[in-house]
C-alpha cells in the first residue's frame, strides 16, 4: 500500500496511535442473535454516535429468541449492544479525526477495542415479531447484534456524569 493509500484507510494507522500484539487465545465465546439494518454501507457515512442518529433502524432479533421479547413494547427506550465487526482490536492510543491528540482506548467511544462491542439507548418505535423499529443507532448495515436491554432512566441515567476531556474541548 503506498502512503498516500495508508493515509485514506479507515482501518490503518494515524500519527500518535499505538497498537499491541493481541493475546493468542479468547477468554469466552458469545452468540450473535441478530443483525442491524442501517441506511449505512461504509463508515464514513455512518452518524459518529448514537446522538446524532435520526434514521429508523431495525434492530433484525433471530427468531429463535423472539420470545425473549415479551413486555419489552412496554420500553420507550432500549440499550442496544452490537459488534463493531470491521474494527481492529489492537489499539490503545487512538487519534479520531475530530479530536486533536491520541487518548487512550478506554477513554473513548471508538468502535476499535479489544472486544470490540458498542452500545446505543435507542428509542423504541414498535415491535412486530422479532423486528424492532428504532432511532438512535450509528452502525453499518448488517452489524451483529449482541443484546437488547431495557433502558431504566431511575438507574440507568446520571444527568451530571462529565467527561472533562471531552467537556474541556467544548469551552
Ligand atoms: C464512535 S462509534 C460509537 C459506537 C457506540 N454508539 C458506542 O458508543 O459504543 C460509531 C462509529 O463506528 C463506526 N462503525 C459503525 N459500524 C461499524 C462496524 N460494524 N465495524 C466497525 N466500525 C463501525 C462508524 O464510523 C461509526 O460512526
């Protein structure tokens, strides 16, 4: 690949990022149990965080766990947990185009980790069989779908939580 190539992948290296030797075997195993439809094919026109997601999705479940969905059309809005599947894994120091320095894996939303899993509280549209309609996802059409939660603002939310880098950037 030449530099300039490097430069425009999605998927390389940037200036200031650090990536580690990943361990040889996996802890665990997991099950996909559905995949996200999206209006997305390729990630740079994906939302950069489920914030800024307008679109209806469909969050497809496998029918084999269909029942599982009983009394969740009672939820205004569910925690969606998916499967980054193009990210690497690898990175520890990471520079995203819209921030100026590198910052570490775990103080970032970035897709790329060592499992690379994203979560959304989406709105829930409506059920229909195993087919849920919602707002408030940012990832490629086809993404496995590893969990849906009911999303309780009594526990679930902390209005006053920061994060100062990112809240410093702003002012
Ligand atoms: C910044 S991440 C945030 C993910 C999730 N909302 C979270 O906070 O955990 C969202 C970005 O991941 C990228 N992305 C989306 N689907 C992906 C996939 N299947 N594999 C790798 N990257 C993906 C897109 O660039 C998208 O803008």
């Amino acid at each position: 690949m030449t530099e300039a190539a490097k430069k425009d992948d999605p998927y390389g290296l940037r200036e200031g990022e650090v990536a580690v030797a990943l361990p040889q075997d996996f802890d665990a195993s997991l099950y996909y149990i559905g995949r996200i439809r999206t209006p997305w094919r390729r990630r740079e026109e994906c939302p950069k965080n489920a914030h800024e997601a307008d679109a209806e999705c469909t969050v497809e479940l496998d029918p084999r766990w269909a029942d599982g969905l009983k009394g969740l059309e009672t939820a205004t809005h569910v925690i969606v947990l998916y499967w980054m599947d193009k990210a690497r894994r690898d990175l520890m120091l990471q520079a995203p185009r819209h921030y100026a320095e590198p910052r570490g894996t775990f103080a970032l939303r970035s897709p790329a980790r060592p499992n690379p899993i994203a979560l959304a509280v989406a709105r829930l549209v409506r059920i229909d069989g195993n087919r849920l309609t919602v707002v408030g996802i940012d990832c490629l059409d086809g993404t496995p779908l590893l969990d849906i939660k009911p999303y309780f603002a009594s526990t679930d939310a902390v209005p006053d939580a920061v994060v100062g880098w990112h809240a410093e950037r702003k002012r």
